[in-house]
C-alpha cells in the first residue's frame, strides 16, 4: 500500500521524536511531507512555482509542468479546483508558505484524512497512519452507521472507524493553517434543488466523454515504468502483498485490461490497445515499443452452477464475445480460470489489513488469482456504472423539471426488471407514484423517514418471490435514504443510535441548494460508496508490483459523465449505447453481437451462493465469538442462522451477509496487528513493530 502523510502547526518537540516507518521524505522543515511504501519514480512529482509555493502530485497526472505552476499559482489565489482538473488519478498537495491544502478527488477514491495532533492538524491519504499516530480508539457507532445505513452520508458524516480521524468529504480541500487551525472547503459547484442544470446537446455530451476517457487511457499509458522511487519497505499491518501469500506472483510487465468485466473494462482494453493506429501504440504517441500487444484477461468462472444455468449461459456468451473483441492483432487473450481457490469467502483466514472494512474483503481471493496474470499497469472498467448510469431516483429529477415524457421507457423497464412486464399493468403506475412521491418529498422527511424505518422490522419485505423483491428494492430506491441490506441483522441498540443521528441531521435547518436534487444527491451518495468500496478493493486484491487503474474514477470522467444529461440517463441501455458511441468515436467499430449486454449480477450472485455453501463451515465458526457481538452490533446466534439459510437457499439480501462477514474479517485482522505505522528518530528496524502482523 503507498500513502503519503504530513503535519501543519505541530509542536516543534514532537515533530522530532517522530516520522513515518519507511518513509521518503519530500519535504522538509516545521511542515513536513512524506511519501510511505512502493512509489515509482513517475508516480511523485515535485514541482516550485516562486517563492516558498510548492506543489507535490502523486499518482498519474497528464499535465505537464506548466500546467501544474500555472494551477498552483491560481489555487494560491483561492481557485482550488484548478489542483483537481488534471487528466488522471491523483492527489496534489499545494504548501504556500505556512499554510497547505490538500484537495480530495470527487468520489472518494483518493481520500484525505486529518486528525488533531501534538497542536496542529495531521494528515495522510490513509486513516490508519493517524490512527497509530494518535493512538485512536475503534469508533464502534461509525460501523454501526456503515452497516446499517452505508449509502446515506449523513448516517456516517465524515467519521472514519477510529475516533478522532476525520474524512475530508468527496469534492473539498482540506486547508491547513499556521497554528493549528484548519477547514474543508468545497471546491466544486453543487445544483440546486429546483433549478435545473442547462441542457447539454446529446452529442456534445458523449464527445466528453469520449475525450475524457482517451486522455484517462492516454496518461496512464503514457507514463514511463521505473522502480519504485522510495525504498521504504512494506508497512506493519497495511500491505504490500508480500503479506497475502502473492510474493511469487509478479505481474507481466506492461499494459491489461480485462475482457470479462462487462463492457465497460472492454472499452478500456479497445482503447488502450491503440485503436486506430499500429498494434502496442497509444494514439499516436509512441508509449510501448511497436509489436507490443496489451495483455486482455477473460476470467471464466467454471466452478458454480452448469452450463445450462442462467450464470451459466451468460459466462459462455461472455467468453465467446471476449474471444471475438481478441481477434484484434492488437491484444493478447488470456481466459483465467477459477475453481474453488477462486470462490468468493476464500482465503477469509489470510490477507493484507485494508485501510478500512469493505464487502471486497470476501471476493479479495478470487480477484487476485484473476490479477496475478494481468499485467503491471492493469485497467479495470470499476466505477462505470456508478458514473454513468441513472440511479431510479433521477426519475423524480425528471418530474421536477416537468419531464414526464421522457418517464415512460425507463418505469417500463424498471416495471420489466422487476418481473413486472407481463404480471400486472400496476407495476409501472406503482413505480411512478414512487417517483411522484420522491419528488414532493423533502430532503428533512426522507431521513426521518429512514430513521423511522431503522426502528421497524427491516426484515419483514424480504418474503416473496424474485420479482417481489426486486420491486421492493427498486421502490426504495426510489427515496431519499434507506436502510443498508445488512441493517436487519443489527441489534435494535445499534439501530436506534443511527437513528437518531439521522434524526439529528434532518432537525438541521439546510437551504434547497445546499441539499441538492433527489436524484443527483442518490445518485452521488451511490458512487461515493462505490468509490469507497473500490478503494477497499484495491488494498485487499494488491499484488506485489501490480497497479490497478480505475480511469471512470478519475475526475475529468466524472465531470464529464455528470454532464450527460438526464433525459438520455435513464433510457435503457443508456451506458452501452454511451461507450458504444465512445469506441466509435475512437476509431472502434465491429463490435460482437451483444456487447454491453448486463451479466454480471447473474453470475456474481450465483458464484456468491455458490462461496457461501463451500464455506459454511468456516463462516459458522467465524460468528462462533464475533467480534460485532462483544461491540453489541450484532447477535451471533442470529447470523449463523442467517448464514445456513442462505448457503440451503433461502432468499436474504447475500450483499448484506457479505458486509457482516468483511467487518468481521476486518475487525480481527486489525486486533491482532502488531507495530505501528511510525518510529522514533533513529530507529528504523521494522522488525521491531512488526510481530504479529498477519501473514
């Protein structure tokens, strides 16, 4: 795992006695910065404009140095959101003299803590760093929240699970003063309530993105591969994958991508292989030798279910559409295939401690048998449709603005996703009351609402049949905040603190343009998640010199995607039709029959199901003496009756079995750590804090 941490305003005594263990420093003097763990030498760039005004960047920026002075002059006069509109993924830490600021990227990806410490402000792009610093305590309501409610920001503000490690909100800038003093700021404009943005021609829209996304492949391509910059070694407790059994597994050098994540990995792959132009060249600019194919990995999930399943069918006409996009001269195919090392709920007892608890903790095994042979810059298409797709709740938007013609074909195809289509005409009227009633709807009532709901029994919409299900979760979809999928198996003690926090949010008097549209602010809460949840994965899946590059993460792909306009959102098959028009664009045409078609949730699910009743034993005895119950989050007895029904089949929401059993992982890989993430002066013997450390 590669972090970097600094201080503002610390006492002068205390900043001596202590600095990160394996680290590089970038910067000196009474606000230091340091860069921790494998970096390579184009990752860190360092840049001066005049004076005592410094910009650090890390991560893969596309803008060159000029650019860089040139923004870091504008943000020294209060023009933040220039450090933020780089092509790539990055954090940029801008010193101006005795005050710094470090912005956040708009969806969490690339998060920025702080904590209060020795007088001043702490901060790193990681928590637990701070945690170890302060010497933090588990803050056990926070992981109440991030179960009970994990797609409503309000339930867990900007906490983190240790005391006193503050998040700086996606879309701010943390601003760090001499003294001590600091603020988060937004640097990015938010749309009103009511008012609607102005509309943006369909075409100038996919254009942008279209041109978002080339310059994201562009930079990561563009790039040169060195060694790591720092020789600071792995940090106790949080990575590198030495630690998870993957020291053996060295990547292929050079560029992947995948061929089995849907369509949008498989844009990415089409894009990054050079289309149009010469095979191993990146438009034009010469970034791999000439004869250089990219590396295209098909995972072929051969273990759950049979080929006359539904996931079954569906991996089959994947592989044959991967196979058909790989004819291309300019990728080279690999079909990985998994069996039961490569089940979800594997290799649960093993792994690295990831900065926080995340659902990717129970599919890390089977993603990193897939990785181990991508390549060492591997791109993967996570992200896509968070940006791009249209949350339900964007139907109330449409109300708002007196859009209902444009309703009809998506509340025809949610009523159809639902299994509505051919059982009852009502199933539409029923979904469009919801939007309605969504978009009358204050922003104060929906989390009362939500806190009113977490009091009842969250347990009882859960009967029926598929379909049944389906509908209700669309129609809770279709509100301002509602319970996560793991909040029925919490204790009612638990409940009724993030209740009340909910509560506490929504008695706060707020104007129209600080709430936002339903819509957008679902829609944004849903992608901060997902960001969240990436971010997780990243850590969990790490093999060691591997970098894995999410570019509809990125900043300027965001932007751009927001931008696409509402009306061509929520049409169905919106998010294909988009990247369709972006391959076209690029040159790509040719595409095989079917491409952009949904599979992924049919055959995740049935491979969960299929994890969770290879596993059952291993999981049962997890929950023997969790840990979630000594914190009074859970009941054990309740969950493994839980686990057992659900690997016999009974239907329970397995997202919210899979978020139990992470946090649990979690927790007791992080109470039997040992060490520290930081040393004394002088003192730079690893071994000596890290026994203990999970293998």
């Amino acid at each position: 795992m590669r972090w970097l941490v600094g201080w503002c305003g610390a006492a002068a005594s205390a900043a001596r006695d202590i600095q990160p263990l394996g680290a590089h420093l970038l910067w000196d003097g009474p606000d230091p910065l340091w860069a921790v763990g494998d970096w390579r030498a184009d990752e860190i760039r360092l840049v001066h404009a005049d004076g005592d005004t410094h910009l650090a960047v890390f991560g893969h920026c596309g803008a060159d140095d000029l650019t860089l002075r040139r923004s870091l002059v504008s943000a020294r006069a209060g023009a933040l959101r220039q450090l933020t509109t780089w092509p790539g993924s990055y954090t940029a830490v801008a010193r101006f003299g005795r005050r710094t600021v470090v912005p956040a990227d708009l969806v969490g990806v690339r998060p920025v803590f702080h904590t209060s410490w020795a007088g001043g402000t702490a901060y790193a792009t990681a928590a637990l760093p701070l945690a170890d610093l302060t010497e933090a305590q588990l803050d056990v309501p926070h992981l109440a929240a991030l179960l009970a409610a994990p797609e409503t920001p309000e339930a867990t503000g900007d906490g983190t699970p240790y005391r006193g490690v503050r998040r700086v909100p996606p879309g701010h800038a943390l601003m760090l003063r001499e003294g001590g003093s600091r603020d988060t700021v937004a640097y990015e404009p938010t749309a009103p309530l009511v008012v609607a943005a102005p509309p943006i021609d369909h075409e100038v829209a996919v254009a942008g993105v279209r041109d978002a996304l080339v310059e994201a492949v562009r930079t990561r391509l563009a790039a040169p591969r060195h060694a790591p910059a720092t020789d600071g070694g792995p940090v106790p407790g949080m990575g590198p994958a030495d630690r998870n059994g993957s020291r053996h597994a060295e990547p292929a050098p050079g560029i992947g991508a995948d061929l089995s994540g849907g369509s949008a990995s498989a844009t990415l792959a089409l894009l990054a292989a050079g289309l149009p132009g010469m095979p191993g060249t990146v438009f034009g600019t010469g970034a791999t030798q000439a004869g250089e194919r990219l590396l295209a990995v098909t995972f072929n999930d051969l273990t759950p279910g049979g080929a006359s399943t539904a996931g079954g069918l569906a991996r089959a006409a994947e592989l044959e559409r991967a196979r058909a996009i790989a004819e291309n001269p300019r990728l080279h195919h690999i079909v990985v295939t998994g069996g039961e090392e490569a089940l979800p709920y594997a290799g649960l007892a093993t792994g690295p401690l990831t900065d926080e608890p995340g659902p990717a903790l129970v599919i890390a095994a089977r993603h990193r048998h897939r990785l181990a042979a991508g390549s060492a810059d591997h791109l993967v298409g996570n992200g896509a449709r968070q940006v791009i797709d249209a949350h339900p709740a964007r139907l109330a938007d449409l109300l708002l603005d007196r859009r209902r013609r444009h309703l009809l074909r998506p509340v025809t195809a949610l009523a159809r996703a639902t299994g509505g289509g051919g059982r009852s005409v009502m199933v539409p009227l029923t979904i469009y009351r919801a939007a309605r009633r969504l978009a009358r709807t204050t922003y104060s009532e929906g989390l009362t609402g939500t806190a009113v709901a977490l009091r009842g029994p969250l347990g009882a919409a859960l009967g029926g049949t598929a379909q049944d299900q389906a509908l209700v979760a669309s129609l809770a979809a279709l509100t301002w905040s509602r319970p996560g999928p793991a909040a029925q198996w919490l204790t009612g003690e638990a409940l009724a603190e993030v209740s009340i926090r909910l509560e506490a949010v929504a008695a706060r008097p707020r104007s129209a343009a600080g709430v936002g549209r339903p819509g957008v602010r679902r829609a944004g809460a849903a992608l901060a998640r997902g960001a969240a949840d990436h971010r997780v994965f990243e850590q969990a899946v790490e093999v060691r010199h591997q970098r894995l590059h999410a570019p509809f993460y990125d900043n300027q792909v965001v932007r751009a995607c927001q931008a696409l306009p509402e009306t061509l959102r929520v049409q169905p098959g919106a998010r294909a039709e988009v990247l369709r028009s972006v391959l076209q664009g690029a040159g790509v045409r040719g595409l095989p029959p079917g491409w952009g078609a949904g599979t992924q949730a049919v055959t995740h699910g049935e491979s969960v199901r299929t994890g969770l009743r290879a596993h059952i034993g291993e999981l049962v005895d997890l929950f023997d003496a969790p840990l979630l119950a000594d914190a009074g989050l859970i009941e054990a007895r309740v969950v493994r009756k839980a686990l057992r029904a659900a690997a016999e089949g009974e239907r329970l929401p397995l997202d919210g079995l899979a978020e139990l059993v992470s946090t649990e992982v979690w927790l007791r890989r992080l109470l039997t750590r040992r060490g520290s993430c930081w040393t004394a002066e002088g003192h730079h013997d690893p071994r000596a804090v890290t026994s203990g450390v999970s293998p």
